[in-house]
C-alpha cells in the first residue's frame, strides 16, 4: 500500500503539469541531419518507398466548388478545401496503401471515404483545437494493384461544429513493398473498415494447411496496431498493451504520432497512449501488485544520426508506470511518467526488466548512450531494482556484476529467468550464470556450446521450461537460434547474409545438470531473432525471425532495404520438450505466414489461446521499403481452438500460496487428465520473454465440476503478481482466466533508498540537448 500512495502522490504532481503543460512541451519535434533546431513532428510523413501528392497536383480531380488556399502550416503551403455538400476529390493508384491529410479544428464536418466504388469509412474532421497536417485517414494492406479514392463533403457535422469544411492538403501512396509470395500470388485481402476516423482497417487472411479441417493449425491475418508492435504484453482479457519508438505512425495523439497503443484482443481497435519519453527498445515487467512499469529508452537524437532525428524527451532513465487496467474500456487508462520524481539511478537503452520472488523489478544491464553491438564505453554492468532497494550497501543505487563486464560486446538485452530457488538465471553472448541477488554471488555455469551467441544483436531466445510437482519443480532452460557471428568484427565486416544458428541447448539447472552441461538439438531452420511462445500444453512455439543476418539496421554491409538480416523463416515449428531427444520439432500441419517478421517484431500467448505476432521494423522510422514497417496482425491459432474446450464457471480473483481454493469448471465427466497451469505470457520485446512461465499446480478432483486447486509453495516457484489459469484437460486447454497470485500488495518501499537515488542521480543526465 505504501508503494501505491507513493505512486498517487506522483500521479497528483503529474495532473497538475499537464494542466500548464497541455500544449506537448515534452515535444521538442523533428529535426533533419545537421540541425540543431527542430520542427514540428506532424502525422504527415513520406515514408521511403511511399509517394507524396500535394492537393495542388494535376493527379487530382476535384468536382464541385473547392477553395485553394495558401499558408506555410499546409504542405507545399497549399490546401484545397470545401463547404459544399456532394463535393469530391477522386485519385487514382497504384499501390498497396493510402493516406489522406488535412487540417481539423471546430469547423470542420464530415466526410465519405470511398475506395474502388465501396464507402468504407466515414471521417469526422472536427477537433477542439487548430491542427495541421493530420492524417485524416489510411489504409495499408490493400493488394498490389490500380485503386480510386473518393472523398465527398457528406455536408453534415457533429453537434458543436461550427460548419462542415472538408479540406485535402495532400495524399500519400504506399507503392507496394509486399512480400514476394504476395505480389507472385496476389493474394487478395479482404477488408473490413471501422467506423472511427482513428481506427485502423482490419483484414481478414485465412492461410491453413490442407488438413486445416482435421483439427490443424491455422493462421488468420486479422487487425492492424496502428503503432509498430516492438514491444507487447498482455494487460487483461480484453486489451495487451504495444509499445514503440517514437516514429511517423499512423495512429495519432494530440495532432503527433503516437507511439504506445492499447490493442483490443476482442475488435481488433486500437487506442493510442500518450507517452513522454521515447521508450526505443525499453524494456517491461509486471510487478506484485499488477502494475506495469516500462524502463529505459533511447537518449534523445542528436546531429547526423539519420534523416529522421527526433528531439524527444531523453528515455534512457525512465520508468514508465501503467496501473492495472481490466476493464474493457479503455478510455482512461494511461502511461504515466515524471523523471524529476520517479527513474532509475542510471541509463539504459536495451535493458532488461525481470520481477523476482520479492515481487519487485530487477533492471539488468544495457547501454548507457545508444550505440548498436556494446563496448566498454557505453556498456552499464549493473542491475538496480524498482522500486530501489537498500541492498549490498547500494542504497538505491546500481550494483555492479562482473558477468556483464565479462560478456562484452554481444550483451545486450540478457536472458533472464526467475528459478524456483529465488535465484536468477541469466545468459549473454556466449556465456551463462546464475546469481544470488541476495547475496550478490555469481555461479558460472558452461559455456553454450559452439561459439554461439544469443543476445543483441546476435539475439537468440529463451524459455524456462514448464515447472510442475512431477520434476520436483526442477528448473531446465531452452535457449534456442542466435548466431556464430563474431561480436568483435566491425560492423562494416558482417553481411546480412551471414547463416543464423540453428542451435538449441537445453540445461537443467540441478548439480547433475550443470555438470552434465548443455544438450545440442538443431532447430529445422536456422533463426536469428525468434520467439518462442508457452503454450498451456507445455508445447513451445518458436516463431518469427530470419535464417541470416543479425538484429539492428543500417550497420551491416548488404543491407536488404535498412535490414541487417535476410531470409526471413515464414513457417514457426512446434517443440514438445517431453518427447525424446529427435523427435521433439515440427513442422507438420503448421501454416506459412507470408509476412517477413524480421527486427522488432513479437509474439505471446493471448487468453483466447491464439498466438499473437506483430511488428517488425528493421527501420530507423516508418518505411515501406523492402522489409519495410509492419502493422499487419496475425493469429497463429492451435488445433485445440476448434476443439470442445474445457471452461472455468468460477475461479477466486486471487490465490495465496499454498493456499486451498476451490475452482467450479465444465469438463467431459470422462477426463483422465486434469491439469491446472498457471501461466505467466510475459513482457515481450527483442526476442526476450523474460518473464514467461507455467507452473502447473497441485490439483485433486473433488465433486463434478468442482476441483481443489493449491496455490504455487512461494514467490520462487511463481513471482507474486498477475498470471493467467487455464485447464487443460485430456491435453485441451480452456481460455484463460486473469488472477493475482499472493496478496495483491506492491512490493516494499524503501523511502530511503528512493530518496537517496533522487539526491544522487541527475534528471535525464545524458540529455545534451541545449535548444
């Protein structure tokens, strides 16, 4: 409780600045290389590989009576604009996407929007306040091929609207980037538009194997997130969140574009968040009491680091707080973040945020200042917690490891897992530990074998296999893909098509298993940045990712569009860690993608049961070049989901541990295996799902439909805090159901140690800045 009144107080402070500051201080802008002063950062943005029209192009044609005005707020300093109802601009493309903009304010009304003779939306124009060059509309996943568009004055306005001005400032083409099995094929989509003038189209790609029908997997393209998905993480039943860099996305916020957005796992809408600092490649953890915090960032962008430099409030020492939102509407929940009185004690960009037993964060490693594979310069070999902690003498401040020291350059970004025994499991570059962070001892396991490394920007990934009475809750790690690239070579020395590592090793974390070392198996196809996603099953989807390369863009020599990798694996493999050694992948009866999920994308487990991916952006903004920005969701759903499911009647909204509770479900009276898994989908970003977990719980059948459920022994086995249940039975899980897992509270408070880390630490201190 203390911890939350410490976050109300905060949130007091913050209601109040944003009373004197509504006008987007935070908001230095956009600035070009070799600028020093910065420009507004509006929605309008040509993307490479995309063409921008301006209203006054001979391309096009207008009917009835418009109004051409100029001014140095429109594009190109003209706008043509209309009051006259049954007015019409009509455009003809080619391409797979368009955008229009123009201004809103309260005088503006209500347009048509027509695509190829079909009225798919219907835009509202009006704002409360003045606002230029505004994405008014987009859609981006149409098939390659000639399209109209057609906006019409409809003549009618909301109640509070001044008049009913429709203007078009200027339109903007995608021309049609898709992947090569979409432009061989020209595979239609089929789209299904939203009425809401913010609301992204949805799409509708069913892509199953020929056994779709026998209870197979399918794949189904359905929904767009409106902000580039680079980092995601489920908040409820209903909603995950996404969080991106700040970029030219084509959600908006407060007349910008937004780069934080609620996704609805239900319609399919998206809600932008308004985020301060720019949470580039930041990284995420629940805590005990449900609230979410994001941490870190990129320093603010200075000089010539590229064509589309940003003046953003600093990130690097942030701490992102976002309360526990479970309702389905949306409408209020909010980031919320105030460097002067809540950060972290220093900055990191790639860092790594894991809860432990405690039901506290632990922030491990990353950069100090940007930079892409680590050095001893910009490297941050320590870890703090959140909320800070007086530990080791540290008093709030960061605790040195030497492991970070000694796994330079390749450590970005570490694999981290809390172990049933309260210690951490952490993997970088080539080597593995874990460590006692309440005794700050490091115990060095083997090396992983054959000089594979699997974190940034050789990034592997990892999963804490299933934890159950059956093995004594006995640890074992997978660590699978990464690559044999060698992290000292300059980055003008590695191509992007340097062969990915098909390498999985496989540990238990016993006495036997530590010295018995780690176990090689071969994925079927080599991947650099995969994700591998729990199922309730204790089945393991890996996922995304390409078979050459390494992470980032721009570096390496040989770049495809700005990707520093190529080949992307288009088909995920199913791994069972209970069958032999052989016999554990496959691919049978998986569907193809023929979207490239390359750098910064994701996957998770959702409550449906279905498989989440999103993103990838091997880009420094939106592109629509080759391997450009990707906003197209997919849904990797499993043979179960067509199956008769199990289903929770009544569940307790928390669970103590070792405590009893009684659980009432519907299930076949003929089932021969029962089991309850309790499961954590993890904060996913960079390939890491450091707090991915299933425990499966101690379970007895009582009366029909009644089951007694005991709760995990401790916060080793299962960090206190949020976590999603779902039966299994005979093998069929039911959907999930969101619970809270020891007493709801937030972890500690040390004021101490806050208030020493405040007295110690600069605000945003690597801000050099001076406009």
């Amino acid at each position: 409780m203390v911890f939350q009144s410490f976050v109300i107080c905060t949130l007091v402070v913050f209601v109040l600045a944003a009373q004197v500051f509504a006008t987007d201080k935070a908001w230095n802008g956009r600035t070009t290389p070799g600028s020093t002063r910065p420009h507004p950062f509006t929605p309008y943005y040509v993307p490479p590989g995309a063409k921008g029209y301006d209203s006054s192009s001979p391309l096009l044609c207008y009917s009835g009576q418009w109004k051409e005005s100029f001014s140095s707020r429109y594009i190109q300093k003209s706008l043509q604009s209309t009051t006259r109802t049954n007015a019409a601009m009509t455009f003809t493309f080619t391409g797979t996407g368009i955008e229009w903009f123009g201004n809103t304010d309260r005088r503006h009304g209500i347009a048509k929007v027509y695509l190829d003779g079909k009225l798919l939306q219907q835009v509202d124009a009006w704002s409360a306040r003045t606002m230029s060059q505004q994405r008014l509309f987009w859609i981006f996943d149409l098939p390659l091929a000639k399209h109209t568009l057609k906006i019409v004055n409809s003549g009618e306005r909301r109640d509070g609207s001044f008049g009913n001005i429709i203007d078009v400032d200027a339109l903007v083409v995608s021309l049609g980037q898709r992947s090569h099995q979409d432009i061989q094929q020209n595979v239609p989509v089929q789209n299904n538009m939203v009425a809401s003038t913010n609301q992204p189209p949805l799409s509708d790609l069913a892509v199953a194997s020929p056994d779709s029908l026998n209870g197979q997997w399918t794949l189904l393209q359905k929904g767009n997130t409106g902000v580039h998905a680079m980092q995601l993480a489920v908040i409820s039943e209903s909603h995950a969140i996404i969080v991106d860099k700040v970029e030219h996305n084509p959600l908006t916020i407060s007349g910008h574009p937004a780069w934080g957005a609620l996704y609805n796992l239900k319609t399919h809408s998206v809600k932008p968040l308004a985020i301060q600092s720019n949470s580039f490649c930041a990284g995420g953890t629940f805590l005990s009491n449900g609230t979410l915090i994001n941490v870190g960032g990129n320093p603010v962008v200075e000089d010539n680091t590229s064509a589309a430099d940003f003046g953003d409030l600093d990130g690097l020492q942030a701490v992102r707080i976002f309360e526990p939102c479970e309702s389905d509407d949306v409408e209020k929940c909010a980031i919320y973040e105030n460097h002067s009185r809540i950060r972290m004690a220093s900055p990191r960009w790639y860092t790594t945020a894991l809860r432990i037993s405690d039901g506290s964060a632990m922030i491990i490693g990353g950069s100090t200042k940007g930079g892409w594979i680590n050095n001893s310069t910009t490297n941050n070999p320590t870890i703090e917690y959140f909320p800070p902690k007086n530990i080791h003498g540290s008093n709030g401040l960061p605790i040195h490891l030497p492991f970070l020291v000694d796994t330079l350059n390749s450590n970005l970004f570490p694999i981290a897992f809390s172990l049933p025994d309260g210690n951490i499991f952490m993997a970088a570059n080539r080597d593995a530990m874990i460590y006692n962070w309440k005794t700050n001892s490091e115990q060095r396991l083997p090396r992983i074998p054959n000089g594979v490394r699997v974190t940034y920007p050789m990034t592997g990934t990892a999963l804490l296999l299933p934890l159950s009475t059956d093995n004594n809750y006995a640890p074992e790690i997978l660590l699978c893909g990464g690559s044999t690239v060698d992290d000292t070579r300059p980055g003008y020395d590695i191509s992007s098509q340097e062969p990915a590592s098909a390498q999985c090793s496989r540990m238990l974390l016993t006495e036997d298993g530590i010295a018995a070392g780690w176990q090689v198996e071969q994925m079927p196809q080599a991947r650099i940045m995969p994700d591998v996603v729990l199922l309730p099953t204790g089945q393991v989807l890996i996922v995304n990712g390409g078979a050459t390369g390494i992470s980032g863009y721009g570096n390496v020599k040989g770049q495809v569009g700005f990707s520093n990798a190529d080949h992307p694996v288009f088909t995920p493999v199913l791994y069972d860690p209970t069958m032999p050694v052989g016999q554990r992948f496959t691919t049978s009866g998986l569907p193809t993608s023929e979207i490239a999920r390359l750098y910064h994308s994701v996957a998770t487990l959702t409550p449906s049961g279905s498989i989440m991916v999103a993103g990838s952006n091997p880009n420094l903004d939106r592109s629509e070049v080759a391997y450009g920005t990707e906003y197209r969701v997919e849904w990797f759903n499993p043979p179960y989901m067509t199956a008769s499911r199990p289903k929770f009647v009544k569940v307790p909204k928390k669970i103590g541990f070792g405590k009893n509770v009684e659980i009432q479900v519907s299930m076949n009276d003929a089932a021969s295996d029962v089991r309850v898994a309790l499961m954590d989908y993890g904060y996913v970003t960079h390939a890491v799902h450091a707090n991915s977990r299933l425990v499966y719980l101690t379970t007895t059948q009582l009366d029909d439909g009644v089951l007694s459920v005991v709760g995990p022994p401790d916060g080793n086995i299962y960090p206190p805090g949020p976590g999603w249940l779902h039966l299994v039975v005979d093998g069929i899980p039911s959907e999930g159901i969101k619970v809270m897992i020891g007493d709801g509270k937030g972890p500690s408070v040390d004021l101490g140690a806050i208030q020493n880390l405040l007295s110690k630490t600069d605000v945003d201190q690597y801000d050099k800045h001076e406009y």
